[in-house]
C-alpha cells in the first residue's frame, strides 16, 4: 500500500545517508565476488558463478542481511510503532482482539486525514514547516498487511475524535485560520483551542510514518 509522508529536509538527508551507506556495504560484498568470477575462463562457468552469485545475494536479502529497499527499512518501524501503541485491533465484549474493520469507503482517499494540523494541506513542497526547515511528501510503500493495519487503526482508534471535528466543520469550516467565517459563526476562541485540542489526540498515518523514520534515523540497521 502506497502511503505519503511530510518530512523536514534533514530527515530526508538522514534517510537518504542510511540507504546510502547500505548501498556501499552491498558493494563491498559484492565487488570481490565479481571480480573473482571475472577471472573464470570458461564463458559458460562465468555465466554459472553469476547465476549463484545472484541467488546468493537474493538470499541474503530474503534473510534480511541486505537492505535494497527504503521502505523495508521503514516498515518494522511502522509495526513497532503501532505494537507500542497497542493498536492490536479491536476488543470486544469478551475481551477478544480482532482485527480492525475496514475503513469506511466516505473516509478513504487521498489528502491529509482528521487531525492533520492543515487540513487545507498548506505544506507542500517547499513551504515552511513548523520546525523551521521545508517539507517535502515522500512515499512510503508498506506491505498490504502492514498498511492496511496502519490505516484501520489510525482510523478507529480515533473516530470518535473525527466525529467531533466533523461537527466543528460542519459549523464553522475546515480552514485551519478560519479567514471568511459566515456571519455569526465565528468561533470563540475556547472553540478553537476545542479544535486544536481535539487535532492533537488524533494520531495520523504521516505521525506514524514519521514516528517510525525518526526511530530507523536514531537506530540505524546494527550488522554483524
């Protein structure tokens, strides 16, 4: 499942530098490999010695030894994330845990989901961000096991909330600064810290792709 995230340009440099660095290691396995089967004489055996070389390195990418893929990077983060929420699924009566349902068709779709700090998706590329440096969306492919569990739970665990900003906006609009309130509905500002309050309960997809980058740029991938 294709996902899209706002990052800040320094994480984008940090996850761009450990895919970099998994790049070289490849390379460096690899590069003494090639160069000895560079040497075999026989056309036929060359072709042979690849063959292994591209099976064994295939495995070793199976086994999780090799790192070709940022998002293979990014998704045990992602699993951690919600592992850590307990964002298992939902409990019913007796206690059990089953998965979530799938998200209603109404609240599907592209665009920044409830809770977004900018609804009106002002953050684009090159915009200002918050903590002073620039954004820019960068896509995030997950697993459909993964991703779909990402976005149930980011959607039940917080519909209730989603319901209350839908009431909000059903009243006063969806703008984030509110610059052409109909007349006498303006908020009152214990309104607004209402809405702002209820944004900040509500975790999105893009807090928990973030979350998850934030933790693969602090723990890099550890090799023996």
């Amino acid at each position: 499942m294709q996902f899209g995230v706002y990052l800040t340009a320094d994480q984008r440099k940090k996850l761009a530098a450990l895919m970099a660095a998994e790049r070289a290691r490849i390379r460096r396995w690899k590069q003494p490999r090639q160069k000895r089967i560079a040497k075999i004489e026989t056309p036929a055996d060359r072709t042979l010695a690849r063959g292994k070389l591209k099976r064994d390195f295939n495995a070793a990418v199976a086994a999780g030894k090799f790192i070709t893929k940022r998002d293979v990077l990014i998704e045990p983060a992602v699993v951690a994330q919600l592992d850590a929420r307990g964002w298992f699924g939902e409990v019913d009566d007796d206690g059990v845990i089953n998965p979530y349902p799938e998200v209603p068709e109404e609240h599907r779709g592209p665009g920044r989901r409830y809770g977004s700090t900018d609804i009106e998706q002002r953050y684009r590329k090159g915009d200002p961000y918050p903590g002073g440096s620039t954004t820019r969306r960068v896509g995030v492919v997950l697993s459909d096991e993964v991703g779909q569990r990402l976005e149930r739970a980011c959607y039940h665990e917080h519909k209730h909330l989603v319901a209350q900003l839908e009431a909000f906006y059903g009243v006063y609009g969806d703008s984030p600064v509110l610059p052409d309130p109909r007349p006498g509905e303006e908020p009152s500002e214990l309104a607004k810290r209402y809405r702002d309050e209820l944004r900040s309960e509500i975790t999105t997809t893009g807090d928990i792709l973030r979350a998850a980058i934030d933790h693969v740029i602090a723990n890099p991938p550890q090799h023996g």
